[in-house]
C-alpha cells in the first residue's frame, strides 16, 4: 500500500494554506479593530485555534506526504494521545492497569497493523468484539469487583472510540475503488477537511448569530442556528472538492452532509462524557482547542460511516 502525492492533494493543500493565510489575516484585523473585553476575548480565542490549526495542517500535511507510513503513524499517535486523555478522566483503579497495558500497547498498534497489511476483516472485529471481551476477562481477574461494570465499560468505550473509530480515517487508505487508484489520500482529505471545516463553521455561526441552544445542559455554545449555518456551509465545501472525491456532485453532497451530522452527534456525545466528568476539556495539549480528543470528537463518529458508505457504494 502505497501512496505518492498527485496534483489534486496538491490542488487541496493549496487550498487549505489559502484559506489559513486569509483567516490569519483577518484575525490580525479584528484583533485591532474589535474592542470590549468579552468580545477581544473571542477574537483571542479565535486567533488561538488559527495558530492551531496551522501547526496540525503542516503535521496533517507531512503525513500525507510521506504516503501511507506517515498517515498510519500519524493516527497511532493520535490514537494514543487521546485514549491516554479519555482513560485519565475515567474512573479507574489498580484492577485495570493490566488491562490498560493490553489496550495501549497491544490492542492499538495492532489495528493500525492490520491497516497497513490490508487485513479488513479482522480489522473491523478486532477491537468491538476480541479486544472487548478480552478487557472484560482482564479486568475481572484482577479481582477488583468495585464499580466493575462502569470500570469495563468506560475502558472499553475509550478503546472503542480513540482506537476503533479514528483508525476508521488512515483505513480508508486500504480502499480499492475503481479508477480512483493511488488517489486514496486525497479521500483522507477530503473526510477531514469537511468534518473539521464543519467544527469551526458552527463555532463561528454560534458565534455570529447563535440564540437557541441544543443542548444547553450539555454543550450550551451549540445552538441550532450554529448546527444549520455550520452543516449547510461545510455541506457545500464539501460538494464543491467533489473533483477530488470518486463521487459525482450529488453523491459528494450527500456524504458532505453525512459526515457533518455525525460529526456534530460525535462532538454533542464528547462532551456529555465531559460534562459527566466536570471538565471543560479532555487536555491542553493544543492551544485554544484543548486536548486532542476535543479536536477529534467529530472525526471519531464520521470516520466508520464515511468508510462503510464508501466501501459500500464505491470500492470493489
């Protein structure tokens, strides 16, 4: 499984530090003009999450570049980070820490291996079913019955989510579609690109024009108009990269819009598991976005259905 890089990643690229120069532009303008402490404060906050985003679009980059070695890397990692981030808010004891050495650093690079050969059937089961019941076994050997279900189940949910879920994104590198070959990254792209664009794209239209919450017990900065101005913005970005996609306008559409609502059902999801825990945030790690589970809970949801439905409807 090898990748190179073909004039419509680049196309891609090209259009990403485009829109990062524009949007660092503007944030230098607004942070001279804007006055009142609540509003700097968001134009702040705003330039933080650029700086950000230009840090993890040069790392995105590089691993895209470096073909499917860079990219299955790159997830590892990120697999890593945020199952350490989930499991250091969840309710763990002694009893567990076995099982946790089989999650990190058996269960993990192991998906990600099968990723790299290929090996699709026991790559879908592996984690939901074998990983699953073997963490159940573990951890009740370990005789700690206290809270055994929440426990089992809150480490089983971790794997499940930043393993099973994200490793869903470099899998798609694994695709055979029909007079799309050695295109695959850009599909990569593509699948980030919208559910990220979606995440700031609701952010901005809360911002500008926000008044009726979701969810306000939950997530009280996610209002409706944010999720319709957000989805509907990201929707047509995606339709308009159809060129770098095996699917036609329609179909682009379609998928743009499905990746965005499973985004924002994984972000709403992401931080109920937040709020049960009395934080804001899953880490620091990245400025002004939080840890890195706070940067990917969107992608967490859409990456399985965007690759079945392509698997699905387009790969051989």
């Amino acid at each position: 499984m090898s990748l190179s890089i073909d004039p419509t990643l680049l196309r891609l690229v090209g259009g990403v530090v485009a829109l990062l120069v524009v949007a660092s532009a503007a944030g230098r303008v607004m942070s001279w003009l804007v006055t009142g402490e609540a509003n700097r404060g968001t134009v702040d906050n705003i330039n933080a999450r650029i700086r950000a985003w230009w840090v993890m679009a040069l790392v995105f980059a590089v691993s895209i570049a470096t073909g499917a070695v860079g990219s299955i890397l790159l997830f590892t990692l990120i697999s890593f980070l945020a199952l350490r981030e989930f499991i250091t808010l969840s309710p763990t004891g002694a009893g567990d820490h076995r099982a946790l050495f089989w999650c990190f650093f058996v269960a993990t690079p192991l998906q990600y291996l099968l990723i790299w050969i290929g090996w699709y059937g026991l790559f879908s089961i592996l984690i939901p079913v074998y990983a699953s019941i073997f963490i159940a076994i573990r951890t009740a050997i370990a005789g700690d019955t206290e809270r055994f279900l929440e426990r089992a189940a809150t480490t089983q949910w971790g794997l499940l989510i930043c393993v099973y879920f994200v490793s869903y994104v470099p899998a798609l590198l694994m695709l055979r579609i029909p007079g799309y070959e050695h295109q695959n990254a850009a599909l990569v792209f593509f699948l980030v690109l919208v559910v990220q664009m979606s995440d700031v794209l609701q952010y901005l239209w809360g911002k500008t024009v926000g008044r009726r919450p979701i969810a306000p017990s939950v997530s009280p900065n996610k209002t409706w108009e944010g999720f319709i101005g957000g989805i509907l913005s990201a929707t047509a970005i995606g339709t308009a990269i159809w060129w770098a996609t095996p699917f036609q306008p329609a179909q682009a559409l379609l998928m743009a819009l499905t990746i965005t609502i499973m985004g924002f059902a994984g972000g709403l999801i992401m931080s109920a598991i937040k709020r049960s825990r009395g934080v804001k945030d899953y880490g620091a790690l990245i400025e002004g976005h939080g840890g890195i589970l706070d940067r990917i809970d969107s992608l967490c949801f859409a990456a399985p259905v965007f690759f079945h439905l392509t698997r699905y409807f387009f790969a051989r």
